[in-house]
C-alpha cells in the first residue's frame, strides 16, 4: 500500500488494522534490510504452508469417511 499511497486510504487503514498484528509477529524476529521489510514474503508463505497443510489434512480425513 506505500508504494501507490493507499495508506492514508480509509481502506488502506482498515487493511492495515487487520494485517499488522499478524506482521509484528514476524518483524519481530526478521530485521529489516534498509528500507527493504521482507516479513510480509515470509508471512505469505506461513500462510500458503499452512493453508496446504490444512488442505491436505482435510482431504485425508474425507478419504477415512
């Protein structure tokens, strides 16, 4: 959202109240590098593994029934 400047946005902050705690938990241990925050690519990822894990859970207890 900085980058096109939708942070002043009523929606950019509202998106920004739903986000950042889940991103603190990851600022918290991944420093920036320079202007450069790489926690959202590894918060994505969190979130994509654990979205495959709970698909693949899923799908494994539908081939039980």
């Amino acid at each position: 959202m900085s980058w096109i400047g939708g942070r002043d946005s009523t929606f950019g902050q509202i998106l920004g109240r739903v986000v950042e705690p889940y991103l603190e938990m990851f600022r918290s241990f991944i420093p920036p590098l320079g202007m450069i925050d790489l926690s959202p690519i590894v918060a994505i990822m969190v979130l994509r593994f654990a979205t495959m894990g709970l698909d693949g859970l899923h799908n494994m207890v539908l081939s039980w029934l």
